[in-house]
C-alpha cells in the first residue's frame, strides 16, 4: 500500500503542475511557448545525457538533436527579431552536415550541404542583424565618446612639419648637428613662406 500512495502523491503532484502551468500559459502571453521549449530542451538533454555515456549509441544523437531543434525554434519564436525562427529553422538541416564534416574532416563532400542550408541560414540573419546597425551604431559612439572623456590629459600641439632640403649635400657640421627648418602648415603664415 505504501508503493501505491507514493505513486498517487506522484501523479497528484505532476497534475498540479500540469494545471499550474496551464494556468499561466493563459494569463501570461508567451508562458505556454516557454514551457514547451523548456520541455523540449530538457528531453534533448536527457537524451544527449544517455549518448555521452556511451558514443557508440549514436542514435541517441540524433533523438537529442531533434528534440532540441524545435525547443531552441520556440525560443528563437519568443524573440522580437523577425526571421530568426527562419534562419534557425535552414540553419538546423544545415548544421548535422556540418558536424559530419568537424568528425570526419577526410570527408570535405560533408560541406556541400552544410553550406547550401548555412549560407541561405546566414543570408536571413544577416537581413536580422542589418535592422540592428543603427543600435550598434549609436552603442559604439556611446563607448567612444565615454572613453574620450576619461582622458583628460594636456593634449601637446602637433608639432611643424619639418621641410625637405632643395638637394644640397650637407657639410659635416650639419651632419653632426642637423637643423631642421619648419614652416606652418595652414593658417596665414603657411600662405608666405613658400
């Protein structure tokens, strides 16, 4: 009788929590999609867990590929970036091919379909990226400009630039001891000079 109430205490309580999170998932937008791309991360990493124990079993491999891949699109979903679900979706036939190829380097015809899905992949999340140039843009700007104003050091004056001799062999002396003659470079005086 003791093994039975442990296993009604267990479904009772895999109830609540079915009930709790459907709950949520109606009161708050997006909760379900979570819970499901949770659910399919967390079977990818027990499936992965029982390949790591033994690399011989490479169908396990595979299950946790097509488990997580589905989990991380969810994610991806959850994002306000659109065409990331589009590109994570090319990129996922794209990246076994790449995985044969990293095993198996021997066997570069791994990376014709690697690049026929990663590339397309790339090209969507490029077309993501792009809308985010402005951001980056003004954080970058941001960064100099914080950076410029931390150094508050006497900036020295540029100094003249010196003038190139008309071809005449210089003397010992001037070997010795070179003089070199400066005029400005703008400004009124450079105008005279020349």
């Amino acid at each position: 009788m003791a093994s039975g109430n442990g296993s009604l205490r267990t479904a009772g309580m895999v109830l609540i929590g079915l009930g709790v999170a459907f709950l949520l998932s109606m009161l708050i937008p997006g909760f379900g999609q979570f819970i499901w791309a949770a659910a399919f991360l967390g079977a990818a990493f027990f499936v992965y867990s029982i390949y790591s124990r033994d690399h011989s079993k490479w169908g396990w491999l595979l299950g946790a590929y097509s488990l997580a891949v589905p989990g991380v699109l969810l994610l991806l979903g959850m994002l306000p970036f659109d065409g990331l679900v589009v590109a994570g979706f090319i990129a996922s036939f794209g990246l076994p091919f790449l995985y044969a190829y990293t095993i198996r380097r021997d066997q570069w015809a791994w990376l014709i379909p690697a690049a026929m899905f990663l590339l397309p992949a790339s090209a969507v999340l490029l077309g993501v990226i792009w809308a985010a140039i402005p951001v980056v843009l003004i954080v970058a700007g941001v960064y100099l400009l914080v950076r410029a104003s931390g150094k508050r050091e006497e900036e020295t004056p540029a100094a003249a630039a010196p003038v190139q001799s008309n071809g005449h062999r210089k003397t010992e002396q001037e070997k010795k001891n070179p003089v070199v003659e400066s005029r400005p470079i703008s400004g009124p005086e450079a105008d005279f000079g020349a």
